[in-house]
C-alpha cells in the first residue's frame, strides 16, 4: 500500500530576513574580498559580470546531487544529524539558488550522499543513513518522494541494503528503474521506485590509482548514472573523502548497457586536487550536469585550503566532451573566475541566518542536532520571540539548533531570557563531542571548551535573567562578548583557536556551525539573532 504524503510543518518556510547589520568587532581586517557580498556580507559565486568564483555553495554542502527539470535545477546534499533534513534548492542557471524548504523531518540517523531524481510526473530522493556510533552501528538506504518539489513529501520508506550507501537512481534500457549502490553494485527496483526486486549484483570493478598518490583509502562511492546517446556513464568518487588533500576524486566509465561490461574512462581521474597548494582540497563526489544552455557542467564538493571547519562546499565546473565520447574537466584553477552557465537568475543567492522569530515555526535556516522524534514540541513562537525548553544538561545531550556558515570570518549574537533552573548559551558546535562556547543561567557562566565544561566560578541552577551573547570567528580566532543590556559589551576572558575542530580530528564529516542550546528544566526565551559575516 502506497504511503501518505505528509505535511511537514517545517516545509513552509518564513520568507527571507532582510540584512541586519551587526556592529564591527575590534581588530577584523578589513580588505577587499574576490567574492562579491550578498545577504548579511555573505560571500556569493555570482560576480555579476557573467562569471562566478567558486563556492558556489559557500559552507557545509557535502554530496550536492542536481536534478536538471526542463529549465529549472533542484539540488539537495547530505544533511548528517541536522533535522529538518535533506535541504531543497532551486536555480535556473546553477549558480544562484534559492532555498525551498526540506524533504524530510523524522529522525532516521545521519544521512548522508543523496540522489535527487524525477521519475514520471514524481521526484524522489533516495539516501543511506546510519544510527549508533562506533559500536552497534546500523545502516538502511530510504526514499521519499513527491508530486510536487516543493512538497509535502512523503514519510521516509526503509528499502534496506543495509551493506551498501550512496544509492543512484538509473533508468535502464530495458525500461526497468535500478539503484547502483558502493562498491560497483547495482539492483533492481520495483516499478514504483520504493522497494527492491531481486539481490544486488556486481557489475562495476572500479579504476585504481596509482599505488605512490596519497588518500585516505579506495572507498568506491557515490556513483550517479547519466544517458549520452547510445551510452550510460557511472560517475564515482575514490578515494575516501577527507584525509589527505590529494586523496578525494572523480572517476568515469561507460557502458551502452545499464548491466555492463563497464569501461574506464582514459582520462581518469576526471578530478582531483594533484598539490596541497591548490585551494580546493579533496574534491570528489560529483553530478554530471547538462546545462539548459547545452553546455555540460559538473557539481561536486570540496573541502577550503586551510578550511576543514567550513565543511565540504560545492563547486562547480564545466566539463567538455572528446571526440570519442568521454568528458574531460575543464574548470582549470578553481581560485579564478570561470564563464557563468546560461540560465536567468531567479532571485539573490541563499538565505538570512539572521532571525527576529517572528513566525510561526522554526525558520528554514535551522537545523536541530541529532532530534528525537519529539523534538520540535520544545519550541513554542509568540511576539518576536523562539521559546525553547531545556533539555539535558550540556550541548552534548540538548540537541542544540544550529545554522550553515559560509564565511570564513563572520559574527552572530542572540538575546536570551533565561528562565530559573534552565541554561542557555551560544556556540560553535561541530558534534556533540567537540564544540566551543559560553552558556550561562542568567546570572553565573559556563565556559565551553573542546566539547568539555569549564564552570566559571561555579555554575547553579535556578537563577534566570536576560544575557545577550555575541560570537565572533575571525579565521578561527573565537571571542565571546557578553552584555546584560544588549548595548554594553564586556569581553570574555578566553579566546579559542579552533582550526582543529573537523572530520579529521573528530570524525563524522561534519563542520562547524554558529548555533544555540537551551539545557536544564526551565526554558531559553530567545530574540533577535543577528549573523553577519565580516571582512578579512
């Protein structure tokens, strides 16, 4: 039996908050960005002289997948722990997007490595994730789908293949609808798209690198099937995804058949970050792209020199076919300007991080860490204001909300009311592991540090009072500036440097990200959070 579509109540989402400007931090440089600035000074890709400077997705975009719809592109990336999951994007020229909401709110684990396909008049989305951490690990690959883009979306159906992740949809010669699948597997699906007929078979050897390049491991991965003329061609990241710089990569074979033989691309590999000078490391994980201008582009992720803690962002670049039908890159230096695809704008690129909670419901710029099903009934909204009711003790077990930065220098405050016997605080929060900020309870301070707590002068419950907070990341230097008036600033005693809170040191594919908590048994009532990011 068919499942209900549901309406999610986070899918219809506040309209974009106007630019709030923040007052300048002491001691940021000032100097011209290559970037031209849009929402809040946010870097954006578009350099309005009919070319774009990558990212085009500043901040913690991993795994982008790109549905090319007639005119229009929709484009989704791995979400990990971040619920309201699964973001959906729209653009008509690949380098301006806008968001339109997400396609999924039930808590299934960490997802990561989509596909975002139309099959017929529906859209689905088909996606690994994973529950349990280093020990009882379990593993399914899901769809939800949707006659309408913007939804509602259906709940999350478990169709298994619990060894395999990074399902690709592809359609085969045959008619018949299959998931290719890590490893050089592939299955068949039902006709509806939402189990599977028969055992996973092999079909796909892979191309090795040579023995003498530094990666993280082979890890064959993320394999996204497109029709050329007679042929079918499996795109694939090697490579493993973070490690060593050079590591990640794009790869390429072909075949006129959906089952195979399958045949390497001689240009392989298609990408790859060959120096660590190169300012754009371990690049991998790609969609293939015709453009609606009939030039081809490719769309993967990559991590900022120097930037492990922005995340993967995603880059984009044109590729160019050979007179024997292969693809070759042709993006060239990835820190210079590149020719814009055709396609007409639809508005500015990205969204406000900026929130005045005037709505109704949680804005689509959040995302809670690792939810429980419940999670959202801790939130209640009323004159300008989020109300949040604590949970746990520390941001390790509060599921604190957090926003994507995409700036490498930036500053955000929030005002908060903090009820007796609840804490609240801002934060720079990679997992529930490794984080940094400041909490208070209205009247004494809780340092964060390396995910750990570090009470300043003993930290009680049952105080309450009001606390604006401020966080500056200027380039991995943390300050934190407290106010009891929101006009007042007094400078917290510790900064941070935080270069080292990413996948590398603490695992999970993740990046650092602004966000705030509410723990304790009283509630945070919070106002007027303001992000702007800042010149360097």
């Amino acid at each position: 039996m068919a499942l209900r579509p549901f309406h999610s109540l986070l899918f219809l989402t506040l309209p974009l908050l106007a630019t709030l400007a923040l007052a300048p931090i002491a001691g940021a440089v000032d100097a011209a960005s290559p970037w031209k600035r849009g929402i809040e000074h946010q870097r954006q890709a578009d350099l309005g002289d009919g070319t774009f400077l990558n990212p085009v997705f500043a901040g913690d975009r991993p795994d982008p997948s790109v549905l090319k719809d007639g005119d229009d592109y929709y484009l989704t990336s791995s979400s990990f722990d971040a619920y309201p999951g699964l973001p959906i994007w729209h653009s008509r020229d690949l380098v301006n997007w806008q968001p339109l909401g997400h396609a999924i709110t039930k808590n299934v684990g960490s997802i990561w490595a989509p596909d975002i396909i139309r099959h017929g008049d529906r859209y689905y989305i088909y996606f690994p994730a994973r529950t349990g951490g280093t020990e009882g690990v379990t593993r399914s690959n899901y769809v939800v789908w949707a006659d309408d883009i913007r939804g509602p979306w259906s709940e999350p159906v478990n169709i298994g293949l619990g060894k395999y992740i990074d399902p690709g949809h592809a359609v085969g010669e045959d008619g018949k609808r299959y998931l290719f699948l890590s490893g050089g597997d592939y299955v068949q699906l039902a006709d509806d798209g939402l189990s599977v007929v028969g055992e996973p078979k092999h079909v796909y050897d892979g191309w090795k690198y040579p023995e003498s390049w530094d990666v993280e491991g082979y890890a064959q991965e993320g394999p996204k099937i497109n029709k050329r003329g007679d042929w079918y061609y499996m795109t694939t990241a090697v490579g493993g995804t973070a490690g060593p710089p050079t590591g990640h990569m794009v790869i390429t074979a072909r075949s006129r058949s959906i089952h195979g033989p399958w045949e390497n691309s001689p240009h392989n590999p298609i990408v790859r970050t060959v120096d660590r000078s190169e300012p754009w490391w371990s690049r991998g994980h790609a969609t293939v792209i015709e453009g609606t201008d009939g030039r081809w582009w490719t769309m993967y992720h990559g991590y900022e020199n120097g930037y492990w803690t922005l995340g993967r962002q995603a880059l984009l670049e044109p590729i160019e076919w050979t007179d024997d039908g292969w693809f070759v890159a042709r993006g060239g230096d990835l820190g210079q300007p590149l020719k814009k695809p055709g396609g007409e704008s639809v508005g500015q690129h990205g969204m406000a991080l900026s929130d005045t909670f005037d709505g109704k419901r949680l804005g689509h710029q959040w995302s809670f860490f690792n939810p429980a099903q419940d999670e959202y009934r801790r939130l209640s909204f009323g004159n300008g204001t989020m109300s949040v009711q604590g949970k746990g003790k520390t941001p390790r077990d509060s599921s604190p909300l957090t926003v994507i930065a995409g700036d490498k220098a930036y500053q955000f405050e929030v005002e908060m009311e903090i009820e007796p016997g609840a804490i609240g605080g801002a934060l720079l929060f990679y997992s529930d592991r490794l984080y940094v900020g400041v909490g208070s309870n209205g009247e004494k301070f809780v340092m964060h540090r390396y995910g750990q707590e570090r009470p300043s002068n003993g930290l009680a419950a049952g105080k309450g009072g009001k606390l604006w907070l401020r966080v500056t990341n200027n380039q991995h230097i943390i300050t934190f500036h407290t106010s009891t008036d929101g006009k007042t600033w007094e400078k917290y005693p510790v900064q941070m440097e935080v270069s080292g809170y990413h996948h590398n040191v603490a695992g999970q594919f993740l990046a650092l990200k602004p966000a705030i908590y509410a723990a304790g048994e009283g509630k945070v009532h919070f106002r007027d959070f303001r992000y702007r990011a800042l010149d360097y």
